[in-house]
C-alpha cells in the first residue's frame, strides 16, 4: 500500500516538473506578445474603400462579441468614406445641370439668329 503511495506521489512530482519546465521554456503558445488594449489588427485604407476591404474587415472577439470601438472606428471610417462619395455624385450632378443649362442657351441663340 505504501508503495502504491509512494509511486503515485513520485508521478504527480514528475508530471508537475515536466509541465513546470515545458511552461517556461515554451511560454503559453503564442508566437506574439499579446497585443495592447487600445490596439487593433482591423485595418481600412486611407481613402478609396472598395467592397472587397469591407468584405474583408475582420473584429477581434472579445466575451459579448467583438470588440465594441474597433466597429466603432470602421463604420466610422466607412461613413466618411460614403459622405465624400456622395459629395463627388452632388458635385458632378450640379456641373452636369450647369452643362446642360448652357448647352439650352447655346441652342436657343442659334435658333433666334
């Protein structure tokens, strides 16, 4: 009986030992120290999103979900984008007015003469 102690006491010691050493030596498995709270792997373009960037936007996942102010940051990042798009089809909508204004003008003389 007290060799069946003494041996299981003698594995748990040689178990604890091996993960001991097998923790220190190689760490908890990760390659990168873990990133800081504030940072982010989500990345975006500085202008010009197109739909494969957002298609292929990834969030870190957190306990509820994903991370609360990197889709915060991207949606914010994609409405400025669609604001500037938006302002460039006003833009265009108004030179086009202007060009077909004077192109009405332009023809009306022509008939008056």
């Amino acid at each position: 009986m007290q060799t069946l102690l003494l041996y299981l006491v003698v594995m748990v010691l040689v178990i604890g030992a091996v993960f001991a050493v097998v923790w220190f030596v190689f760490g908890r498995g990760e390659d990168l120290p873990p990133l800081e709270r504030d940072a982010t792997l989500t990345r975006l373009p500085r202008a010009g999103v197109s739909g494969d960037d957002v298609r292929a936007l990834r969030f870190a996942l957190v306990a509820r979900g994903y991370k609360q102010s990197e889709v915060d940051w991207a949606l914010e990042k994609l409405a400025r984008e669609i604001d500037e798009l938006r302002m460039v089809i006003v833009d265009l909508q108004g030179r086009d007015a202007n060009d077909f204004s004077r192109a009405d003008t332009d023809a009306s003389r022509a008939e008056d003469v």
